[in-house]
C-alpha cells in the first residue's frame, strides 16, 4: 500500500498548498480520501483523473470535501469519467452536497457519482480494501475515521477529530496512523481536534508502527509539532506535506 499527501494543511492553504486529501494506492486500484480545497489539482501530478476508482470523504466540513464539485464537473461534463463513480459519503451528507447545485446538476451529480451513504461503525470492501469506520468527535457531525486494510497492511486515518478512545479502536497495531494534528501545546485547547502531542498519546496506546501528522495548523511550525509529539510516543513520526509518498508497511 502507498500513501501520497495531496494536501495536509489544517483549515485553509498556505501559498502553493492544499487542505486534507490523500491518495491511496495498492495493486493499481486508487482511492482517493478526502476531497479539500487544492486537492484535485494535485492529485494529477500523480495520476490522471478518469484513473481514479473511488472516493471517500470523511465529514461534511469543506476543506475535506470542497474538490468532489470541481472532480463532478471534470468527470461529467468534460466527460472525463465513467458514470456511477463510488463516493463514499457520512450519514447524511448526499442532501447537503446537493444544495449547491441545480436540479438540472443534482441529476447529473447522481449520475456521475455512485454516492453511498456510510453509517459510523460500519464497514465496507472498496477495490483490494477491507474498510472499517468509527465515529469520530468532531463537533457532533457523523465525522468518519477510516481504517483500510490489505494484504495485512494497516493505514489508520481519523479525519478530524478531538480527543477519544475510538482513535485507538480505529488505530489499533495499525502500521501507519494518519492522524490530525492541529494544534500545539496550549492551556485552551478546543476540544473538537487533537494537538500533536494528544495525537502521539493515541498512536502509543494503539500501538502503531509509525504517526504522520496531518491537518496542522498553517501557521505552525511543523518541526515543533514533530517535537512535541515526540515527548510521548517513541515511534517513527513525521509531519505530513503536500507530494509525500510513503509505502505502508514498508
């Protein structure tokens, strides 16, 4: 399995930048999860968009999810796609996507997207990928964490979340956990993402083999982040940016 950052920057992009999005890539199937602002450009330095097999998007925030509409009218109207591509979407979320287009465009949306609905909790195959789900604590949202496995290789990812046990569920003797990091060390910690060290904590109680911190607050050092992250968990750990390629496992 392969892990490439489209885009790692919390919230919103620094110059040249691009909020969450990752390719992930095994036995030539290519899945992209989550969708935010930028993420789509980069995402065809690395393949060409009608070889993207499936999507899934984490919550219903828009630097997670904001490209699926310019990916939509690339695969549709510039009929660069086959119609009934899978889109792997929250409990909730096809309604609130549709708002932002016409009737004329939630028909064609329908059509070029294959959209299914995922409950917290639940599982599901994609390409070479068993899929598993927990529900994140994000501002009370039914905000995914994903765990993919294949041909025992583990990649964790939260999305966004704050602090909860359910990061370790998810991440458990995973090989790689992909985990927000939004914040550094402070006294007021907002309770709905981790900081980096919070992020470490999980990855040493779940066991995993290597943290890559993600979704770090743009106007941060990332080294910092890197460095208090390192006070707690002894593992491997590097800071996610745009264009990293990492194999799983390996």
């Amino acid at each position: 399995m392969e892990l490439t950052v489209l885009g790692a920057s919390g919230t919103w992009p620094n110059a040249g930048s691009a909020t969450a999005g990752y390719l992930v890539q095994h036995d030539g199937f290519n899945l992209w999860m989550d969708a935010g602002t930028g993420t789509l450009a980069n995402l065809q330095r690395h393949i060409p968009l009608p070889e993207i097999h499936a999507i899934v998007i984490s919550h219903e925030h828009p630097d997670h999810f904001v490209d699926l509409y310019p990916c939509f009218y690339a695969w549709h109207y510039g009929e660069l796609g086959t119609p009934g591509l899978p889109v792997y979407i929250p409990t909730g979320f096809t309604e609130k996507l549709m708002r932002f287009e016409s009737v004329d465009g939630e028909v064609a949306m329908r059509a070029a997207f294959s959209l299914r609905e995922v409950a917290p909790g639940e599982g599901f195959g994609i390409g070479p990928f068993r899929v598993r789900t927990e529900l994140m604590a994000h501002l009370g949202l039914p905000a995914l964490g994903f765990r993919l496995e294949t041909d025992g290789v583990v990649l964790a990812y939260t999305g966004d979340t704050g602090p909860t046990h359910r990061v370790e569920d998810l991440a458990r003797n995973a090989d790689l956990l992909l985990s927000e990091a939004t914040w550094q060390d402070r006294d007021d910690l907002m309770p709905f993402h981790l900081s980096s060290r919070q992020a470490a904590i999980h990855a040493r109680e779940a066991g995993v083999n290597k943290l890559v911190l993600t979704h770090i607050w743009p106007t941060f050092d990332r080294q910092v982040s890197i460095e208090q992250a390192a006070e707690v968990y002894d593992g491997p750990i590097e800071a996610a940016v745009e264009g990293m390629r990492l194999g799983v496992g390996t």
